[in-house]
C-alpha cells in the first residue's frame, strides 16, 4: 500500500505513469527482489525531485523582499531550474544555490537544508543574519560552502562536521563565537578552510593538523588564544597559512620546516616569543611572511637569506634586536621590507643596494643607527622609503638621486645634518618629501622645484636659514608647506598665493615685514599659520578674499591696528589666533559672522570695551580666549551661544576644547546665572578682574566642569552655593576675593574629586572640616591669609589614611591652634608644609624627619617649644627650613651643623655661648641697625623730595614696595640673638 501510494503521488505529473509502464516492461526478467529494489529507488529519486522543486518554490517566497535583484524568479514562466544562480541535474535535481552579492536580508533559509543534492552553497554577501541551524548537516552531498561577509552569529553547527565531502569551508567575516570542535578531524576532504574575522575563541585544536588535504588556512582576527599546533606541521599541502589577530601565545611550532608548499605565513599581532626560529627560513617556496606586531626574542636568522622566493617580509614591532644580517641583501626577489619599530641599535647594511626590485622600504623607528647606506641609491624600483624615528647621522648621500622611481620619501626625527642637496630635483616622480626634525642647514635652492610633482614638503624643526623669496617659485604643485620651526627670515613672498597650497605652516621662523596683501587671494588655503615670527603692520583688508580659509593663526608677531571687519567674510573659517600682538580698538561685530568658528583666541593684545552680545551667533564655538586685553563692561549672558555642542573636538582644537578665558581684563559685575548654559565647559578662567557679587550656584550645574579660577576678583559671600557633587572639578581657584564664612563640612562629598584648592587671601574663618585634608583626590590646598582657627585636623578618622595624597599644604597667617603630633605622619607625600604665623604649641613631633619627600618647611612665627627638630637635617632633598619665632633652639637649616644644637656629640644645651658667638651676633646686630637706619633716612629724603612732607617710621608701604621686600629672606630677631 505505501508503494502504491507513492506511485499515486507521483501520477499526478502526467508524465511518471507512461516512463513507468516502459521501465517495468524492461525488467520483467528479473526476479521479485531485484524489481523491488528499482522500484522503491526510482520512487525516491522521483519523491526528491518533485520535492527541489517544491523548495524552490519556498526559497522564494522567503526572499521576497528581494525580487528587485532576482527578477526571473517572480516576474517569467521560467522553469525554477532555469533561475539566476539554480543549478540542476536534469530539470528537477538542484546541485548548486549560488546568489552571491544578492542583498536577501533575510535570516539562513531553513529550506536550503531541504535539497539533499545540493553540491555547492554560496551565499556570500547577501545580509543574511541569525544562527546557522543545525539542519545545515542534513545536506550530505555538499563540497562547497561559502556564507562569508555576512551578519551570521552564534557557533558553527556541530552537525557541520558530519559532512564529509565538504572540499571547501569560507565563512569569513561573519560574528560567529564559540569554539573550534575536534570533531573538524572528520573532514578529510577538506582543502580550504577560511574561517577568519569572526568571534571564534579557545584554543585551536591538535586535529586540525589531521587535514592532509588542506591548501587554505585562514582564521585571522579571531579570539583564538594557547599556542599553534605541532600537528600542523602535518600539513604539506598548505600553500596558504594566516593565523593574524588573534591572541596565540608561545613560539613558533618546530616543524615549520616541513611546509615546504607554503607561500603565504603570516603571524602577525599576536603574543608569540621566543626567537624566530631558523627553521622558517627553509621554506623555499615562501613569498608573503608576515610576523609583526609579536614579543620575539633575539633578532632576525643570518639564515634569512636563503629564502629566494620571498618578496614581502614583515617584521614591524617584533621587539627584534641585534644587527640587521647582511644575508637580507640576497634576497633579490623581496619587493616590500618592514623592519620598523624594532631594537636593533645598529646600521642598516649596505647590502640592502642589492634588493633591485624592492619598491618599499619601511624602517621607522627602528633604533637605527649611523648614516643612510648609500648603496640605497641602487634600489631603482624604490617608490616609498621610510626612515623616520632613527638616529640616522650625516647628510642625504648623493647616490639617492638615482632613486628615480621614488613618491614619498620620509627622514623625519632624525640626526641627519648639512645642507638639503640636490637629491630631490633629480625625483621626477616625487610626491612628498618629509625631513622635519633633524640639523638640515643652510637656505633652500629654487633647484627643489624640478621635482615637478612634488605636492608635499616637510621641513619643520630643522637648522634651515636664509630668505624663501624664490625658494619655492617653481613648485607650481606644492599643495602642503610646513617650514616651522627654523630660521628663515626676511618676508614672506606674494607668490605663495599662485601655488596651490592648502596648507601654509611657517609658525616660528624670523620673517619680518609686513603681511603681503595679495597672499590673502589665495583660492585652495584651508590652514595658514604665521604664528611666532616677527612680522609687523596691520592685518589687510585682503584677508576677507581668503573665501575657503579654515584656520588662520597669525599670534605672537608685532601686528598693530584693529582686526579689519573684512575678517567677517570668511564664512568657512573655524579656528581665528591672533594672540601675542598688539591689536587695538574693539571686536568688530563682523567678525561673529563667521559662524562655523569653532576656537577664536584674541588673548594678550590692547582690545577695549565690551564684549559683544553678537557672541551668541558663534553657536558652534567650544573655545573663547579673550584674556590679558583690557575689555570692559560685563560678561553678557550670551557668551554661552556656543559651548553646547557635545561632539568630540577635532585633534587640532583638543586642547582648548571647552576653554572659556575672559582673565586679566577690566569685567565688571557678577558672573552671569547663565554660565549654566555652557553645558561642555571644562575650564573657566575669570582671574584678574573687577567681578562682585557672590560665586553664582550655576556653577555647580557645569556638569563637565574640571577647572574653576575666580581669583583675584572682589567677590564676597560664602565658598560656593551649592550642595551637589560636582564629580568632574579638580581645580578650584578662589584666592584674594573677600569671600567669608565657612569651609562647609561636607566639602569632601561636595568636592570628591578635588586636585587643587586654593582658598587664601579671603575672610574664612572657624576651623578645617577633616573632610578637606583627608581627601584621597587632593594634592594642593592652600587656606594661607584667612581667619581659620582651631586645630588642624591631621587625623582622618572614618578615611583610609594610607591614601592621603595631600603634597603642597600652606595653612599660614590664620588662627589655628593646637599642636602637631605623630598624625603628621598620615600625610607622607607632603614636599611643601607651611603653617608659619599661626598659635600652635608643644614639642615638635621627631616623625618629621620620616616625611622623606619634603623640601619646604615654614613652622616659624609660632609658639613650639621643647627640643631641636635635627632629624629635619638628614631629609634627602629638603631645601628650606624656617623654626625662627618659636621656643625651639633651631631657627634654619643652617643651624644643622652648628656646635650645641644639632652636633653628633652635643647631649644638651649650653647655658652661656661661646666668645666667638657672641661677637658674631654682635657685629651682625650692629649691621641691621645700620641698615635700618639708612632705609630711614633715604626714605625720608625721597619721599620730601616727592610729596614735601616728612613720613613716619610705622606708615605702611606701597604695594609696589610691599611686594619688592617680600621676597626677602629677613633674619627674625630671634636668630640673632643665638
């Protein structure tokens, strides 16, 4: 009955019965079994076409969506044999699905694990996503597989490995995970196995080595960790090896000798050590050997030189060292050689002139050492060398004009010295040239601009003198210039305009003059910087033509007048310095048209009255220094138009990236609550001016905050008033304001992260919360000039004291009392301790000698008493001491030596002093008295001379005269009178 009902499944075809009738007539002969077998045969085979058909049928439905690319599958009365990419055997049996490059999008189409005679699988390329099934074993005549750069996840199937007639496995950049099973031992028929950019991880199984027939091993950039296999010197047919990124560890497996087929070896970034073994270079047939980016030992094999074949070797960041061998020059047929960054601190061979048909040459970094080999000259096919970051000596050998092939060429940070020769105008096809740091001298000729397409020049940082008025006349390719750095005087030429550059860097030479008009005509400048040279007049009117300039830096010259309106033109600009001159008058309104700036620095010039509200149409901005100029008025609410763009700053705008300095003007007025709004600020500058009122709470709303400096302002009321953590500040700056009241007791959580405090010259009072001091985060605290009292808090109760980062500590000229005990212990990293002019009493603890890392000690003016401090004397590296002021027999360092107070044979002290001492201490009396004296009476005559009247012994000083003679150093009376 099953039979008959498979013959009755089929009849429906039409033609199954009719083939049927003739088959059966055919083989009457034969007995009853043997009729059986065909038949139950011939219905199967029959079943499985019927059913490819019907699969496809289903495989198209599944990828609708893309009917677009597979047009003929939804749009003809073609039969499904004859669709694009469907191979058949016969017209019913599908043998090959292959759709590479079609976008399905779709998950793997559990219906292709339905044709059973599918020999050849590709869908590579087509966006498929989710797991591979485990079905995927059901298709038992596959050979080839190919589902690579696809957005597959999840381990390879186990059922995988039960296909033993797979030949080929690509399933390459894909994000599979998992392992590696050793089941993979079953595919003996195995030859190509691609498995690389995926998430695979585990160590490589020993079987692999079982694959005899493998040609093509790649598993790169993977999370394969252990070391490589012995068992993979099994395989000799290997023409193909890349086991690159992962995280193998160990040396190179023994026995690599044995692939002799291989063509291709690469190792690279991964954690191999050991030395490189000689065996490797007994592979004959090696072309591609590749082992950067490891942790080798040793340095590279002499034996290097037997590998004829080679023609590219790879040895960059091997941690190589030793001498370069002289065999490298054998291999004649290497054509790309990377030995940078390596440790061979010797020089590079001169058999390196035998490589005729090396076209790259890269030996950065490599410790190099010596001179250039001339020999390189001979290395015709050379088109890019480096030899950057060496210690290579002397000049460019002459024999490297016969580098007639080179395009970049690159020197830089070097030691190489003499004049630039004529080596570059012999390069007819040179592109760019790079010497910057090294001792070039002398002026550059016009002759380096026969290298007609040459397009980049650099020669920063070098020795290089004399005028450019013609040097580059000629370059009429020249699109990069950097000559910073150097001494190049005289002006700079109007030329420069007709070549087109787009970036002009000739920051930090000696040209004078003033600033040629026409160089602002320039139609391809992005980047001009004339920063740090000599150059005087004013700024031209010209400067609004330079329609796609980026970046303009013209600080620190002479440049005087105001900064012309036409500067508003130049609507591409993003970063405008014109620090450092001696620019007058106001900010142009005009000058906030340029709406993409991202960095406006006008800092150190003469620029007057206020700062304009158009500021707000800078919406990009991120960085504003407007500092040392002598602005006036208030800081408008609109100076936060800009600072509200989160993205990540550009490299050449990091370091004033949220850089708000308004310092050293004439601001008046309080600080604006609308400083909320500049929500990337990360340092704030207000030092140096005339602001009142109190610290606005919206400073604790600058969530990116990391430097706050208010100082010297005349602000009043209390520190800060705001509760919230602010998490990101570490500098806070609020000296000589007229700030009162308390240091809050919560300081530590308010402040959390607190590097530097600097609190002096205010009105605090009450005593230091230990919140303060015991801070893990805090390094500098300055609390010096206040009204402090109390003790100081050395203990950190509830804090872990090992963590006590305090370094600079100066609490003096306040009220604090108490005494200093073994605590001070607490605090080992201090290098600075001041805390003269205060009330504190007992004996001085002897733990201060322990302090090893200070050199600044001030305890006079005090009220200390008992014995000397000598272990002060044996702190390694302390400079100053000052105990004067206080009931100690010490006064300073130099008392360390003296006899009675600090000798090695000195118990205790002397009641009388011995003659010679006291005739010292006399005389000096006598020269203070002296002194004084005349200060008096030269005082007096200037000061009838200037105002005709006669000053009194106590009137107080000028500021000028204050600051003058506080530094210094005056001898108490105390010290004398030892």
């Amino acid at each position: 009955m099953r039979g008959f009902c498979l013959l009755r499944r089929f009849d429906v075809t039409g033609e199954s019965v009719p083939v049927l009738g003739r088959w059966v007539k055919s083989i009457a002969l034969l007995d009853g079994i043997s009729l059986l077998i065909l038949f139950v045969c011939f219905i199967a085979t029959s079943a499985f076409a019927e059913s490819d058909i019907n699969n496809l049928y289903a495989l198209r439905h599944t990828v609708a969506e893309s009917k677009g690319f597979l047009q003929d599958w939804f749009n003809s009365e073609a039969h499904p044999c004859n669709w694009t990419g469907i191979t058949c055997e016969g017209r019913d049996s599908v043998v090959a699905i292959e759709l590479p490059s079609v976008p399905l999008r779709v998950p793997f189409p559990l219906c292709i694990t339905a044709f059973r005679s599918l020999g050849r699988l590709d869908l590579s390329r087509c966006d498929l996503s989710g797991m591979l099934p485990e079905a995927l074993g059901d298709l038992q005549n596959l050979q080839y597989l190919d589902l690579s750069n696809n957005e597959l996840t999840g381990p390879m199937p186990f059922s995988l490995y039960g296909l033993k007639m797979l030949k080929e496995i690509v399933i390459d950049r894909n994000r599979l995970s998992g392992q590696l099973s050793p089941a993979i031992a079953h595919l003996q028929n195995l030859t190509k196995l691609l498995i690389s950019n995926n998430n695979i991880s585990g160590e490589l199984p020993p079987e692999l080595g079982s694959l005899k027939n493998l040609e093509v091993l790649g598993f790169h950039q993977n999370r394969f960790n252990g070391s490589i296999p012995e068992s993979f010197g099994n395989l000799t047919r290997l023409f193909h090896l890349d086991a690159s990124k992962n995280n193998l560890t160990g040396s190179i497996f023994p026995g690599i000798s044995a692939l002799q087929n291989t063509q291709t070896l690469d190792f690279s970034s991964n954690s191999l050590v050991g030395p490189i073994p000689n065996e490797i270079t007994r592979l004959k047939m090696l072309e591609h050997l590749s082992l950067g980016f490891n942790n080798f030992t040793g340095g590279i094999p002499k034996e290097i030189g037997n590998m004829k074949h080679l023609k590219e070797l790879s040895l960059c960041q091997c941690n190589l060292s030793g001498t370069i061998p002289w065999s490298i020059g054998s291999l004649r047929s290497l054509m790309e050689l990377d030995i940078s960054g390596n440790y061979f601190d010797s020089e590079l061979p001169a058999s390196v002139g035998d490589l005729g048909n090396l076209t790259v040459l890269i030996a950065r970094n490599a410790k190099l050492i010596g001179s250039i080999p001339k020999e390189l000259g001979n290395c015709k096919k050379l088109t890019l060398l480096r030899l950057s970051f060496n210690s290579f000596t002397g000049c460019i050998p002459e024999e490297l004009a016969g580098l007639e092939g080179i395009v970049h060429f690159e020197a830089e940070d070097n030691k190489l010295s003499g004049p630039i020769g004529d080596c570059i105008k012999k390069w007819g096809n040179v592109v760019s040239v790079n010497l910057a740091n090294n001792k070039f001298n002398g002026s550059i000729r016009p002759t380096i601009c026969e290298a007609k397409l040459l397009r980049s020049l650099d020669l920063h940082c070098n020795d290089l003198t004399g005028s450019i008025e013609e040097a580059f006349e000629g370059c009429k390719n020249l699109v990069h210039l950097d000559l910073q750095g150097n001494n190049f005087n005289g002006g700079i030429p109007e030329y420069l305009a007709e070549l087109p550059l787009t970036i002009l860097e000739l920051s930090y030479n000696r040209f004078t003059g003033v600033l040629p008009g026409k160089l602002f005509e320039s139609s391809t400048i992005l980047e001009m910087n004339l920063n740090n040279n000599m150059l005087t007049g004013h700024i031209p009117d010209s400067i609004g033509k330079l329609h796609s300039l980026q970046m303009l830096k013209i600080g620190s010259n002479c440049l005087e007048g105001p900064i012309p309106q036409a500067v508003g033109a130049l609507e591409n600009l993003t970063e405008i310095s014109l620090d450092g001159n001696r620019l007058s008058g106001s900010i142009p309104q005009e000058l906030f048209n340029c709406r993409n700036l991202v960095m406006l620095n006008l800092s150190s010039n003469n620029l007057t009255g206020p700062i304009p509200r158009s500021i707000s149409q800078l919406t990009s901005l991120t960085g504003l220094v407007l500092s040392h100029n002598q602005l006036s008025g208030s800081i408008p609410a609109e100076i936060c138009g800009g600072f509200t763009n989160p993205t990540h700053p550009d490299s050449e705008n990091v370091q004033h990236h949220g850089l708000l300095d308004l310092s050293f003007n004439v601001l008046t007025g309080r600080i604006p609550p609308a400083i909320k709004n500049c929500v990337i600020l990360e340092v704030l500058h207000l030092q140096g001016n005339l602001l009142n009122g109190s610290i606005p709470a919206e400073l604790g709303e600058l969530k990116n905050i990391r430097i706050i400096d208010v100082s010297l302002n005349a602000l009043d009321g209390p520190m800060f008033p705001w509760s919230a953590p602010l998490l990101t500040l570490q500098g806070l700056f609020l000296s000589n304001n007229h700030l009162n009241g308390i240091i809050p007791a919560e300081i530590g959580r308010i402040l959390p992260n607190i590097a530097v405090l600097n609190l002096s010259s205010n009105a605090f009072m009450a005593s230091l919360p230990p919140s303060l001091l015991c801070s893990k985060s805090l390094n500098h605290l300055d609390v010096s000039n206040n009204n402090l009292s109390g003790e100081i808090p050395l203990s950190c109760p509830g804090y872990d004291e090992s963590l006590c980062s305090l370094v600079f500590f100066n609490a003096s000229s306040n009220h604090l009392s108490g005494s200093l005990d073994g605590s001070i212990l607490n605090f080992r990293q201090l290098s600075t301790l001041d805390i003269h002019n205060n009330s504190l009493t007992g004996s001085l603890p002897s733990v201060l000698s322990n302090l090893s890392y200070l050199n600044y000690l001030d305890l006079s003016k005090n009220d200390f008493s008992g014995s000397s401090p000598c272990g002060v004397c044996n702190i390694f590296g302390i400079t100053f001491a000052n105990f004067s002021g206080n009931r100690i027999g010490m006064h300073s360092l130099s008392d360390c030596g003296a006899p009675g107070i600090c000798a090695p044979d000195s118990i205790e002290h002397k009641e009388g002093h011995p003659p010679h001492v006291i005739l010292k201490a006399v005389t000096i009396c006598a020269a203070v008295v002296i002194v004084i004296l005349l200060v008096v009476y030269v005082g007096g005559k200037l000061s009838r001379k200037l105002s005709g009247r006669r000053p009194t012994l106590f009137e107080p000083l000028s500021s000028t005269e204050g600051l003058q003679l506080s530094s210094l150093q005056i001898i108490p009376p105390q010290a004398l009178s030892s």
